[in-house]
C-alpha cells in the first residue's frame, strides 16, 4: 500500500516537477553560469560582477552629494526603506478602523483595488497623477502654496522616485490591510474580554494583545513586500523607464536594459544573479521562522 501511495504521488506532481525544472531550474542556473562569461563567449570569471558593482547605475555614491540619480541597488533600498513602513501603518490602521463599522466593507473593497490594478496601469496612473497639467498631486501642492512641487513630479530627478514609491503604497497597501485582517480574526474575543475586565483601555489592549498577536502576520508581510519591492519592473518601466537621467532605475530594470538594449548578456546575468541572491535573504528568514 505504502509502495503505491508513494507511486501514485510521484505520477501525480511529476507534471509541476517538470514545468518547475523546464522553466524554472533550468533557466536559473543557465543564467548564473553564462554570468561567468564574456559576450563572445569567453570565460571572464567575477570580471561580470566586478563591472556590476563599479557601474554608476548600480550603485553611485555620488549621487548623495550631487543628488540623485543613486543607483539601482540604491534606489531599491530607498524604496524599501520608505514603501515598506508605510504600507505596514497604514494596512494596520485601515485594518483596525473598517473592521466593525457600518459600511467598512466597502471601503475596504476600495482600498484593495489598488492590488487588482495591474503594474503597468499603475505606470500610466503616476504620469497623469502627478502631471503639472493634469495631476492631482501637482494642483493640490500647487493650492497648499507649495510652488516647488506644483510640477510635474517624474520629470525632475528629486522627484521622480518618490512620485513612484508613493503610488507603490496605494498598489501595496490593499494586501497589508488584508493579511491583518485575517490575522484579527484569530485572537480570541476573551482576551479583550478580560483586559477591559482589568479595567484595559484601547490603546492598553492593542499594545498589549493586539499588536503581539500580529506580529506573525507582520513577519509575512515584511517579507512577501521586500520581494515585491526587489523584482519591482513593470511600474517603472511603464511610468519613466528608469529616467530622468537614472534617477528611477531599479535593479530588475537595470537587468533588462543591460541584457536586452545594451546586449551585455554577461553583465545582465550578473545583474540577475546579483538580484536572486539578495532576494533569497528573505526567502531564507520565511522558511526558517516558518520552520521554528
């Protein structure tokens, strides 16, 4: 019986095994190997990775003095330094105030649009939102007497990343607000029974049961937004195409031009070894938690 249970269940996910190592495996490790050599075909070693992390585009430390652009390794940490805090607040808050008042469902259900918005649509959305001429951002900064950013937001190098992260929260935070609703629906109503028993007020309750409770969820959501934010491509590319000037250049973009318009194939497998590599960090702490 045991010999048939375990042969039934290899012809079962030996289709996805093979779907998996066609199109998954495969390509991974044909592209780190082609990153160790040149574009004629010649063994170059770590000269791939060595180019990498001496390109401006990567990573231009400079760009902290004479501004901007920073880099594309830069300006991902930039964007997971500001998106990330942002969409974890505010898919808590939201989470928090909708849950049991009159109507918060539908409110929620407009929150989350911004999830079923694809990447590309968010693209052409920045364009218009923060257009001098027709942007809503720009007019409102313009009524608030804020003159500098009465403008057309990523047109100008200082702006133009910012412009995107901000959008990226609204993409963003229709996920972070729906992991913390779930996660609200599994703390048991008799804690908060006996803390107000105790003589707990609000804030009391959510310091002390509340958010503890959620931290599990909070590790989820650090790590699925991290990796979002690494492989982030098509908003940019559809919004500024890493302009002006490199100032919105991210490292999944920077792997496709270099691949696919400068034909540096070498380099760009470098790029995106680079890249896998660093989004394996937080693949690796997830299984390990999960695993603990």
């Amino acid at each position: 019986m045991k010999k048939r249970i375990s042969r039934d269940t290899v012809i079962l996910i030996a289709p996805s095994l093979i779907l998996v190592a066609v199109f998954l495996v495969y390509p991974m490790f044909s592209s780190i190997g082609m990153s160790f050599f040149s574009d004629s075909n010649e063994f170059a070693g770590l000269k791939n990775y060595i180019d990498v992390f001496q390109d401006s585009r990567i990573i231009n430390l400079r760009g902290f003095i004479d501004g901007p652009p920073f880099g594309a390794l830069i300006h991902n940490l930039i964007w997971i330094v500001i998106h990330l805090p942002m969409t974890i607040f505010l898919g808590l808050i939201f989470a928090l105030l909708f849950r049991n008042i009159p109507g918060g469902g539908i409110i929620q259900s407009i929150i989350f649009m911004g999830m079923v918005v694809p990447m590309v649509i968010g693209g052409v959305i920045v364009r218009f939102m923060f257009s001098k001429n027709a942007g809503m951002i720009s007019h409102f900064m313009g009524f608030l007497g804020i003159d500098l950013l009465n403008t057309t937001w990523i047109a100008h190098p200082g702006t133009a990343l910012i412009a995107l992260i901000l959008i990226s929260v609204w993409l963003w935070t229709g996920y972070c607000m729906i992991v913390y609703l779930a996660a609200l629906t599994t703390i048991p109503v008799s804690y908060y029974e006996a803390a107000r028993i105790d003589g707990a007020n609000k804030w009391q309750q959510f310091k002390n049961i509340t958010f503890p409770m959620l931290m599990s969820a909070t590790g989820v959501i650090i790590v699925m937004t991290i990796l979002w934010e690494l492989k982030l491509f098509d908003l940019v590319y559809a919004s500024t195409g890493g302009g002006p000037g490199g100032a919105t250049n991210v490292m999944a973009l920077e792997m496709y031009l270099t691949s696919f318009k400068f034909l540096e194939y070498g380099k760009g497998t470098a790029i995106a070894t680079i890249l896998t590599l660093i989004t394996a960090v937080p693949i690796a702490f997830s299984v390990r938690k999960g695993l603990d």
